[in-house]
C-alpha cells in the first residue's frame, strides 16, 4: 500500500515523534507507516486522515494485488 503519510507530515512541519504523540502511537509505528512495513489498523488510518483534514483514500493507496476481488 502506498501511503502519503511522510508527505503530510512533512508539509506541516511535523517530526514524526510529534505525529505520534498527536494520534497515540510510537514515533517507530509512524515510521513503519511511513516506510510501508507497516498498514495501520482502522482505527489508527482514521486518525491520521482526521489528524490530517482529509479521508482516508487521501492518505493511502492500494497497489494492484493489495485488494482481493
């Protein structure tokens, strides 16, 4: 899954250790995140994407084969 997390954070000026503080994980589960070694659970997508502003589908993106049919 590809995600724009990194981005975000980023253009709002934030480390990932204050992202993690901000939505309550570990500043290493936003970089498992970042780096795609890690899909967040549910809960934790919709709170980056409310964190954010934006929905969910804005954050992360399926690869082909990431979807079953």
């Amino acid at each position: 899954m590809r995600t724009l997390v990194r981005e975000r954070r980023t253009e709002a000026g934030l480390s990932q250790g204050a992202l993690a503080s901000a939505v309550g994980v570990s500043r290493q589960t936003i970089n498992a995140v970042e780096t795609g070694r890690y899909q967040p659970s549910l809960p934790l997508a919709f709170a980056l994407a409310r964190y954010f502003g934006v929905a969910i589908e804005d954050l992360f993106h399926p690869e082909p084969g990431d979807l079953a049919t």
